[in-house]
C-alpha cells in the first residue's frame, strides 16, 4: 500500500513569481548523475528545487559536467568524475547542508572531504549497485555491500526510497539513521486527457515499458511476453541495440520528454515494469497519474507503491498480472494515485537535513 499522504494543490513552476525567505541557505548536492540524465533521481532533484527556493533555500550541485570524466563501463550516458581541484571547489560555495546523492567518485570524494574537515552531512541510497554490478559484471554482491557500508558509515542520515528498502538495508548491517523518503509526479504534465483511442496507429492492448535500457533492468521478460498487440520500449541504453536485434517486433522509441512522454504513458493499457532491482520506480506512479495500471514482479519498489488489484497486480507470471491489470478501472487507478506529491517529497528531504556545524533541524 502506499504511504499515507495527503494530495496538494499543484503549484506552478516558474520559480521567478516566489518570495522566499529573507536568509537564504545554500544545500550542496553531489550527484554522480549528469543532470541531463533521465532517471529518477535527477527527476526528483529538478522537481523538488521549486520547493526548496520557496521556502528559503538554494541547491548548488556538483556533478560530473564539474571535471574531466568518461564513461562508465557499460553504461555510457553515466559518466565517472576525475575530481581535479575538487577541495576549492566545495570550499568556494560553503554550503549550510552537504547531502551526497550517490556513491560514485563525487561521492565518495565528499564524504572522504567532509569526515577529514569535521563537517556534518546526510547521504541518499537509490540503487542497487550491488545487484547490477554483480549482473553486468559478476562481482559478487557481498563486495559490493561491503563497500557501501563503509560510504554511508558516517552519514548522519540515510535517505532512501521506501520503508522496504530501510529494513533492506538495516538486515544487510547498515546501523545508521536510514529513513524513508518517496517520490511524485508533475500533475501538469502527466494528465489523463492525453489518451485517446488512435495512438499513432498502435494495435492494442498497448503494453509499455519505460526506463534505462540495461541488462539488469529485465527487458527480456518484458520483450518475450506472449501478448496481442503492441510491446513499446520508452528509453534508451546500452542493452537497446541488442534488445532491438533479438525482438524485431518491440517499437523502441528511444528517450522521451514532457507531454511525448506523458502521451505514451497515457495511451498505453498497462505499464510492465520488469525490474526486480529497482530501489522504487518512478515511473510507476507517473503511469498511475494517468490512469495507467502496472503489472510487475512482488519485489522492493513496486510493493512499495502499487495496491494489489486496484492500482496494478503483483507476481511471477507477468502476462497474467498485464490480464488482470486490463480489467481494472482506469479511474480508480488515477484516484489512487493522488497522494503522490513532490512537495511531501521536499518536506521529508528538508526535515533530515543536517546542519555542517553537527546541529540537525528540527520541524
């Protein structure tokens, strides 16, 4: 079930008509992911930062765009920092809050800066590294958490996705603060009245899969459904090429932005996510905005947000679950969905800041 929340007034964008508080405060944010990536977590980012401007805060980020970098083996959109002149960079901007997004190089370079210069920060875990290096590349997942635990060691809160993943990481020895944090979506843009019954000439039922297209995503099980219709991949990766090759019928449409995007999730009649890696989903509950049921695996992410029969079906066989997800009352599925919001996001975001000074806000 999703977390008890309460659905808010949308609030323009445009961040030119806000009054903030007189006494800025300036939040550094280390993210490993250029922001012109498309993933959840820069979403959240570009969401929340109205929010954080009305009420009196500014986000200055480090990213890899920062230093001289190159591409990740096997995912070339993410791209690894050489963190040249790294300490001026962070001692220029002086922020009142350090919050270390991901555990990359300017990840790891921030917390090692910070535990040697006695400065209080807060960390976020987003993704399974673990299991996607151990997928991509064998490494064993006890390494990989071993390594986590140490990054997140000193960390005066872990911030992660869902209450699923903070019992995850309490069982694999992680002994800090973990708390919940949870995502929204953009009401402006992700709107039922986008479908419509032609879309683009598409067979139905339309069955839609968006993301990074990567191994460890499970596109496989998504791409070999044994469905009528059309199977349309929203994304793009490294995997692509060969997922295209081996499934001549899947549409692949590569990435997509704003309303195409939003037209897409509105217009398909169920959203397969087959990932059982993922930390959440967020484009779950941008298909659920627009009355979009999900058929999934049972697993951290989507049991973290979907109402078994009423927003989307859970369990091993996917094509049974896309059955039963076409049967259920489109509307029921955007109601439910409301209590996504991206302010309850920044409220959550802003209640586990802690100050550099080792003083924590209390709200």
């Amino acid at each position: 079930m999703p977390p008890n929340q309460t659905e808010l007034p949308l609030l323009p964008k445009n961040t030119d008509a806000i009054q903030p508080k007189q006494t800025i405060e300036t939040i550094l944010i280390v993210n490993d992911n250029m922001r012109t990536n498309i993933n959840g977590l820069v979403t959240m980012f570009d969401n929340i930062e109205y929010f954080a401007h009305r009420d009196g805060y500014r986000f200055v980020y480090l990213t890899p765009s920062e230093f001289p970098r190159f591409d990740c083996p096997g995912y070339p959109d993410i791209k690894l920092s050489l963190p040249f002149g790294f300490e001026n960079k962070i001692q220029k901007i002086r922020p009142d809050y350090v919050h270390i997004a991901t555990e990359g190089p300017l990840g790891l370079m921030t917390t090692i800066y910070c535990d040697r210069n006695n400065i209080r920060y807060n960390t976020g875990y987003h993704t399974k590294i673990p299991e996607y290096i151990q997928v991509m590349f064998g490494l064993p997942e006890s390494i990989g958490y071993a390594y986590l635990r140490w990054f997140h060691r000193n960390s005066a809160r872990v911030l992660t996705t869902s209450s699923t993943m903070v019992s995850e990481l309490e069982n694999r020895g992680f002994y800090n603060h973990i708390k919940p944090m949870t995502f929204g979506v953009d009401r402006t843009i992700f709107r039922s009245s986008l479908r419509r019954d032609d879309f683009k000439g598409c067979e139905r039922p339309i069955l839609l899969s968006v993301g990074r297209v990567s191994k460890e995503k499970g596109l496989d099980d998504f791409c070999q459904l044994d469905y009528p219709g059309t199977k349309i991949v929203v994304g793009d990766g490294a995997y692509r090429n060969e997922l295209q090759q081996k499934y001549p019928n899947v549409v692949f449409t590569g990435f997509q932005r704003g309303k195409a995007l939003a037209e897409y999730y509105a217009n398909a009649d169920c959203l397969v996510f087959p990932s059982r890696t993922d930390t959440f989903g967020v484009v779950i509950i941008e298909a659920l905005a627009v009355g979009t049921p999900v058929a999934a695996y049972h697993v951290t992410g989507p049991k973290d947000i979907l109402e078994q029969n009423v927003t989307g079906v859970m369990g091993e066989d996917l094509k049974l679950n896309v059955d039963a997800c076409l049967k259920l009352d489109r509307n029921a599925v955007e109601l439910a969905s409301a209590c996504w919001s991206w302010e309850n996001c920044w409220n959550i975001f802003r209640r586990h800041l802690i100050k550099r000074d080792h003083k924590a806000i209390s709200y």
